[in-house]
C-alpha cells in the first residue's frame, strides 16, 4: 500500500534553488582559486583520496565546471534527479577528503552531509515523473 504525500510545487523549486546553490559559488571559487583549493586539499588529513583520483589541480577544475553545470541544471529543474546524482558524486570524496580529516571542526563535515541529504532527497523523488513520487 502506497500513501501519497502531497507536497507544494513551488516548496520544491525553492529548495531545488536554494540547494544548489552551495554549487554554484563553490564552482567558482574551484575555477577561479584553483591554487588555494589545492592548497586545501595539500593540507587535508585524507589528501591521498584526492590523489587516487588523480593530480589535484585537475580535480579541481574538472570538479569545479562539473559543479557549475551540474548545479545549473538543478537550479533551473533540468534533469533535476541526474543533477543531483552527479553532484553527490563530486560531494562526497570532497567530504571525505577535506572534512572527515578535521575532527576539532565538525561544522562543515555535517554541512556536507545536510547537503547531501537535500541532493538525496531529489535522486529519490523523481519530481519529473509523478507516476514515481511515490515508490
């Protein structure tokens, strides 16, 4: 038995919005501050996740105009459930890299983890196909 949950249209562009948001900035400063987010990474108690993924200064550009579409189609609805999968994925080796390594600073490590609670409510609700809000 399914129960459906009615749920505002214009709460979920709202949270869409606001979420990505995050995205957004962030791609601009991967893009723009290349140097100081790699210096954040070289700092990092985990850096060797971002180095099995390759040279950082790659990783963060690429993260950072992943983010930036990613994010784009978030913010306008397109592709609303892709868009959140792929933003997970650039998420969490950012997370596990940069932010389970700072233990006296737990603030943006459950920032994060909001986050990808947000995103994981839109690659669980499918938004674009009302025959699958409810499974």
């Amino acid at each position: 038995m399914t129960t459906k949950i009615l749920v505002n249209r214009r709460s979920i562009q709202v949270f869409r919005m606001m979420l990505s948001g995050i995205f957004l900035v962030a791609s601009f400063s991967h893009i723009v501050k290349v140097e100081q987010t790699v210096q954040r990474i070289e700092q990092a108690r985990f850096k060797g996740i971002a180095y099995f993924f390759g040279e950082p200064e790659i990783l963060v550009l690429a993260s950072g105009v992943v983010m930036f579409i990613a994010g784009l189609g978030l913010l306008i609805g397109f592709k609303t459930k892709w868009a959140a999968i792929i933003l997970a994925a650039v998420l969490i080796p950012i997370t596990l890299t940069v932010q389970v390594g700072q233990i006296t600073t737990l603030g943006p490590l459950f920032k994060n983890i909001a986050i990808l609670g947000g995103l994981t409510f839109f690659i669980i609700n499918d938004f674009n196909n009302p025959k699958n809000n409810n499974k």
